[in-house]
C-alpha cells in the first residue's frame, strides 16, 4: 500500500505518491528517461498493486519536473439547500405602518395590491437534496454535505398543508411579503387619491378603504364593501358589497354601483347610482339617475331634486323637489332590473313599430299606384309591392311578439303597487311619482304625506303621514 511517503514502483524507476487530501496520485521518476522504454501496462499494474484503484487516468499527464499525475479522485457534490418557489410575486413590504394611537402595526396600508383568491398556491417548497458522494484515488467513498433544510413562514391568511410543502391563501385579499413573512390581508386602506400616482385600484378582499378622492377617470373595484373617504368626481366604483361616500359624488361621468346598501352624503351633476340594497342619503341627490333595488331612505335630512329615481321598495325623505319646481321624477314598487327591461322593451317596440307603419304606407302607395296604371304597372314596381307584402307578416308578428312582452311586464308593474314615497318635510310641485300603473305630477306644495297608490280607484292618492 501506498504511503505519504511514496512507494518505488516499476523496478524502483518511479516513486508513487498519494496527496495529503488523497484526491491525486502522482509519479516521480528517478532518472532523465521519464516515460521512455515503458510498458504502460505494467506501470499501471503496479499502481494499482500500490493502492491506487480510483480515477486511473488512461496515460500519465506531464505536471513537469519528472513529475506526472496518474490518477485523480471525484470530488463529492454537496447537496443543495431547501428553497421557496414563489408561484406568485408578492407585493414586499420592510416595515409595516404603525398606529400613533395604540402603537399596533397596520398591514392594512401596505404596499402594492397583489390580489389572490382563496386556495390560491402561493408558495412551494423544494426539498433539500443529499448530494453526490465523490471517491479518493485509494477508492475510499467521501460523504457528501447535505443541504440545509428550510420552513415555509405562515402568516396571516396562509394555510399549510400537512407536509408542510404547499402555502395557500386561507382567505380572498391581498399577497404581502412584510419582513420575509408572507400574509394574506382581506383589508387594504389607500391613504391618499386615486390618481395617476396610483392608477386604478382593483381589490379582491373584503374592505377596501380610500382616504381621498376618486378622480376624474379612474376606477375603483372591490370584491368586497368600498370607504370613500373625500368623495367620487366622474370615476367608477364597483363593489361587491357595501359602498360608503363621505363628501360628494358629481358628474355625468361618475358611475358608483354596489351589491350592498349604498351610503351617501350627496351627489349632484348627473351621477349614475345603482344598489341592490338601499340607498341612504343624508343630503341630497340633485339631478342624479338613480337605481336602488331596497328602499331609498333620507327621512332626516335627505332630499331628491331633479333626475330620475327607481326604488325596488319604498321612499322615505325630508323634501322631494325644491320651491323652483324642477321636475323631479320618482318611481316607487319597481326593481330596477324590470325597469331596464321595460325601457328595452319600449326602445324594441318603437323600433319595429315604425319599420311596420313605414312598410303599411310603401305597400298602400305602391297598389294605388298599381291600381291607377293597371297594365302599364312597371315591372320593378311590381316585384317591389310584392317584396313589401311578403315582409308584412313578418314585420306584424314581430311587433305582436313585443307587445305581448310589453303586456307581461305592464301585468309586473300592475303588481308592484305596495310601496309609496313618504315625504317627512315638504313635496314640491313639478314631482312626478309613478306606482304601478298610475301616474302623478303634484301641482301644489305638500307637507308630511304619504303618496302611496289606492288599489281599488286605480290612481295615486297623497295623505297626510
């Protein structure tokens, strides 16, 4: 066996040595003929009879100074460290808001919005592997480092399974990676405007609360309820649940629609409003369209001025109109998705109404015509008269099949006659209140009434609340 000091091989021509760490094994020649006049075969038996048994190199490579390297080892490869795959990038946050009042840290305000939906696959662990084992010119086996393992970090809104592999989002909201901690939040507070710094905001949590203003062209979407701390100016927000307005909605432009109750202080300039709750107004809604599926309730302080509004259930407000008689339009007892579909209707009704009337008078025309020239009744005019009658029935049956759906919907609207408009302060000439069938415009002043629909006169009728 080989020492560290060598041993004399291939008739004491060479001394083989093995390196301090084992990994080489190198030939020293005694005299000036190096490699000349020798049986490789032999000399490699011999090295092998010494000890040497790994990584045999297939001829002895020069190193130079009579000195040739003969075999060399395989170096282990240590095992790669545990990792986490990110499947999505989370918004990275180093230092939360913290609360000047009760000292608590607020995750709420932080950074980008990265939305997920629950069950979402956030982050997966890649286990540590073992390596390769590597092996030293005397055929000895040199472990290799294994990798270091490595935790998936559960924070709020982060679910792991039992293996501890897979984090998933536990709830709908926002991704966030706060000091290397990753968490699921279902608020998000926006302190400043939606504008062009911060573009449109789109939200899949439960809350989201803007301090500001949402402004001219921009969009607010939320999966859940929506603050809105300094009001809307012609911009949309969606929310899938509530939506609350301090200061004012104004435009033609601004569009706010909520699944929830929508909560105002007031709106002005031609704003669409459309709930599927009710609609609370604490001032005033002035030349507004509005669509509320609830009842629509201001029976403090609130009032209607102008603009149409479509209540599913009843109106309860301090003044409706104002003493300049604007016309202010309100319609009790209708859901709004009804009255969308009888304004569809009608535009259809229309419409084809007219294609008929104008088909009746071309075929009327044509056959005098006919009837004056008899004979001499051109050709063209004649296929054309005969196009016309052919289109008729169809035109008709087109206009019954509207009709016959005008008539379903004005049966709906014959049923709709529970709700009224109750008016805590005064009603003012120019209103007009449509139930039902029925149809009123006051023209005189009304104080403390109910305009509510009598069922056995048919009509609208206002008594005193």
């Amino acid at each position: 066996m080989v020492q560290s000091k060598g041993v004399s091989i291939f008739g004491g021509r060479f001394v083989l040595k093995v390196s301090r760490d084992k990994m080489e094994a190198h030939l020293i020649a005694k005299d000036d003929l190096g490699l000349k006049a020798v049986d490789m075969a032999q000399l490699f038996r011999d090295v092998r009879e010494a000890g040497v048994v790994y990584g045999l190199l297939d001829r002895p490579e020069d190193l130079g100074g009579h000195v040739f390297a003969v075999a060399r080892g395989e170096k282990p490869v240590n095992g790669e460290n545990g990792r986490i795959v990110m499947h999505v990038p989370a918004s990275v946050v180093k230092k939360p808001k913290i609360d000047p009042e009760t000292g608590a840290a607020d995750f709420r305000s932080l950074g980008t919005i990265v939305n997920v939906n629950r069950g979402r696959l956030l982050m997966e662990k890649v286990p540590p592997t073992s390596g390769k084992p590597g092996r030293n010119v005397l055929g000895e086996e040199i472990p290799p480092k294994p990798g270091k393992d490595c935790k998936l970090a559960k924070g709020p809104g982060i679910e792991i399974d039992e293996d501890g592999m897979r984090a998933v989002a536990a709830i709908n909201g926002k991704f966030m990676m706060v000091d290397g901690r990753p968490g699921v939040y279902a608020e998000h507070i926006h302190s400043g405007d939606v504008d062009v710094e911060s573009g449109n905001l789109l939200f899949g949590g439960e809350r989201l609360e803007i301090k500001g203003e949402v402004l001219p062209g921009f969009e607010v979407k939320c999966r859940g309820d929506v603050k809105i701390g300094r009001g809307v100016n012609n911009a949309l927000v969606m929310a899938g649940g509530k939506v609350e307005v301090s200061g004012g909605i104004v435009g033609e432009e601004a569009v706010v629609r909520a699944i929830g109750d929508l909560s105002i202080e007031f709106a002005e300039n031609g704003p669409l409003l459309e709930t599927r709750g009710d609609l609370l107004v604490s001032a005033y809604l002035l030349q507004c369209r509005a669509r509320v599926a609830g009842d629509v309730r201001g029976e403090e302080k609130g009032a209607i001025i102008g603009g149409e509004t479509v209540a599913g259930g009843s109106v309860h407000l301090l003044d409706l109109g104002s003493d300049a008689e604007v016309a202010t339009d309100v319609t009790v007892g209708l859901k709004p998705e009804l009255a969308a579909r009888k304004d569809r209707v009608e535009e259809e009704l229309a419409l084809w109404s007219g294609r008929l009337n104008d088909t009746l008078k071309t075929v009327t025309g044509l056959q005098k015509l006919q009837k004056e020239a008899g004979a001499e009744f051109p050709a063209e005019k004649r296929e054309l008269l005969q196009k016309y009658n052919s289109a008729l029935p169809k035109l008709m049956e087109r206009v019954n099949r509207i009709q016959e759906l005008m008539s379903g919907i004005e049966a709906e609207l014959d049923q709709a006659v529970g709700a009224s408009v109750f008016v805590h302060g005064t009603a003012y000439p120019g209103v007009t209140v449509r139930i039902g069938p029925a149809i009123r415009t006051l023209i005189a002043a009304e104080h403390k009434v109910e305009i509510h629909f009598d069922r056995d006169k048919r009509q609208i009728h206002i008594r005193p609340l």
